[in-house]
C-alpha cells in the first residue's frame, strides 16, 4: 500500500519504521523540508518529500502535527491521491501547552478532528492520538493474544475506517469503534482512553465513561 506521512516526529517517525517493515511504500514529510529526513530515508527505507508531495498517490496518508499548523498545510494536498484515501489525524489540542487558543473548538464545541476536517477539506479517520509513540515500536502483539493493545478509532466514512483498522491490526493493535468524528470527542485528551494501554474490553468502557465537559487543563 502506498502511504504518506506528514510530520517525522515521534509518532510519524515510528509509524515510518514500522509501516516500511511491513513493506509498506511510504513517503515521509515534514515542515522543514526533505533534506532534514535523509537519516529517516536511510534507516526505513523511506522516500523524502515534500509536503504538496506526500499525498500524491497515496490510498492512506497520515497527518501527525501540531494543531496550530494544520491551517498552514498547502491547499489540493489530497487532489494527487488515490481514489478514497483514507486520511489519518493523530491531532490533539494543547491550547496552553502549544497550540493557542481555537475559537471553533472551544467557543462552538466542535472536536479536534471536526476542526482539522474543515481546515483540510477532507475527511479524517481519528487513530494514534492517545497513543504512546514508542508503544508502536514495542507493544504490537498477534492477533488472539490476550496482552493485544487496542486503539478507538473514529470517523464518519465507513470505508475508510476499514482501511486504517484493517491496518492498525497489521500494526500489531485491536481497535474499537469510537463512532463518528463528533463522538470523537470521547478519545480526546483528558478522557479516560487517552493513553490507555489495555485492550479493547477496557478500551470500550472507558469511551462509555468519557465526560463532553473538556478539562481545565486542555482548555484554552
């Protein structure tokens, strides 16, 4: 499968590592250009490129940045894409930490992934954004094993959750359903799957458990 990543930090770098060893054809960007990712490239066998560059021809791309500079990726990003492609938003809100504060996520109650929905003009598949960075690299266990992870996973197209569920179990984790991207406030950070390592009975309960109200500490 051809895959594209968008920003090589811990969960985009990780997922290069391990998506290449699957012997996925993947090409990696980030913000500062391909001649900073040669280390990455050499060690995965990964391709460089730029950011108007990852998508093209891609039927999974994964886009793991900071929030405040989603708005800033190029327009058409996916018009090069395979047809359906399945767009992975790792995102996560960190007003004070990071981002700054988003009017639209705190003042009109729209979910992180709503928000990166309308800045890119495509639909999102929610996965990886309460996950551990390095678990990708060392927690992935077969299917049936009783110690398997498992991940919520979020999204309005059918299809292409499908997709990134059906990879993810090539990754090494089980997944849950977490429903559409407005319910996706439910794996948010503060919510009680947000870094859970269990698998997906407990993973299931705590989306159950997860309260709309966003913590103090994830508000802007």
């Amino acid at each position: 499968m051809r895959i594209g990543i968008i920003g090589a930090g811990n969960i985009g770098g990780n997922l290069t590592r391990r998506l290449t060893a699957l012997g996925h054809e993947v090409s990696v960007a980030n913000s500062r250009g391909p001649h900073t990712l040669t280390a990455l490239a050499e060690e995965t066998g990964a391709t460089p490129v730029t950011v108007e560059e990852a998508a093209r021809g891609a039927e999974v791309v994964v886009v793991t940045i900071p929030l405040k500079a989603v708005p800033d990726l190029p327009s058409g990003l996916f018009d090069g894409a395979a047809d359906g492609v399945a767009v992975i938003d790792t995102g996560n809100y960190y007003p004070r930490q990071r981002d700054g504060r988003i009017a639209a996520i705190e003042d009109e109650g729209l979910t992180e992934s709503r928000w990166t929905e309308r800045q890119i003009g495509h639909p999102v598949i929610k996965a990886f954004n309460g996950t551990y960075a390095q678990d990708i690299l060392d927690r992935p266990l077969p299917a049936g094993d009783p110690d398997r992870m498992a991940l919520p996973v979020a999204g309005d197209d059918e299809a292409a959750k499908r997709t990134v569920r059906d990879l993810i179990d090539e990754l090494g984790f089980d997944t849950v359903d977490a429903g559409g991207i407005d319910d996706s406030w439910r794996q948010q950070p503060g919510t009680p799957v947000y870094g859970l390592r269990a698998g997906a009975d407990a993973v299931t309960k705590a989306l159950s458990e997860a309260s709309p109200e966003r913590p103090a500490d994830f508000r802007g």
